[in-house]
C-alpha cells in the first residue's frame, strides 16, 4: 500500500510491493482533466463543461457516449476528440488509435449515427 501525503513528496511504502508503473497510474488517474496529457484547452473546457473532471471520470464512462454527448452540445467536434477520449482511457497516443482503429472506430459511429458524413 502507498501513502501520499503531499504533492511531489516521494510516496512512502506501507506494506506489500508498488512498483513505479503503479504510483504513475495513480497519479496519473486521480490527475485533473486540465493537466489530462493529450487535451488541450479547448478539449478541456468541452469535458469540463459534460461533467468530466479527471481522468477517472472519464474511463468510467463510454468514449462514444463522451463523443455523442459532446457532438450534441458542441458544435464541430471532430473525430479526432474521439480518438483523444478512447487514447486518454486506454494510456496510449491518439494517433496510434487512428492508425490502428479508424476502421473499427468509423463503423462504430455509423451503428450510432454518428458517422462523419
């Protein structure tokens, strides 16, 4: 188990092992969504004005609802947006999702109506 007690302070063990791709998750996860790697902020105000307040909040919820949702109440959201919420989630580039995943992604959005025309 991990303590932390104040920001940039080492965290001190308290049983068990941690290893460092733990305390980065961690941290990473509780991070505020206007230090959110990847989102700028523009991005940060659109997620903030949906109720998305850090990156915990965003992996609970389902990156194409987070996209319909953010379609409806903001004009001109592009795919690209999506591409940052499913890499936000999943702690990878954006731009690997649209390398590997544009396909899966694009039909996807045309079952839910939201293929970019």
């Amino acid at each position: 188990m991990i303590e932390f007690h104040r920001h940039g302070e080492m965290p001190r063990r308290t049983g068990g092992v941690t290893s460092h791709v733990q305390i980065h998750f961690i941290r990473l996860n509780e991070m505020p969504a206007d230090r959110l790697p990847g989102f700028g902020p523009k991005s940060t105000l659109a997620l903030r004005k949906i109720g998305i307040e850090s990156l915990a909040q965003l992996r609970e919820r389902d990156a194409y609802e987070v996209y319909a949702l953010l379609k409806r109440q903001i004009p001109g959201t592009s795919l690209n947006f999506l591409y940052g919420l499913l890499a936000a989630q999943e702690g990878v580039d954006w731009r690997e999702i649209a390398r590997s995943r544009r396909t899966e992604i694009l039909l996807r959005l045309d079952d839910i109506g939201l293929a970019p025309k």
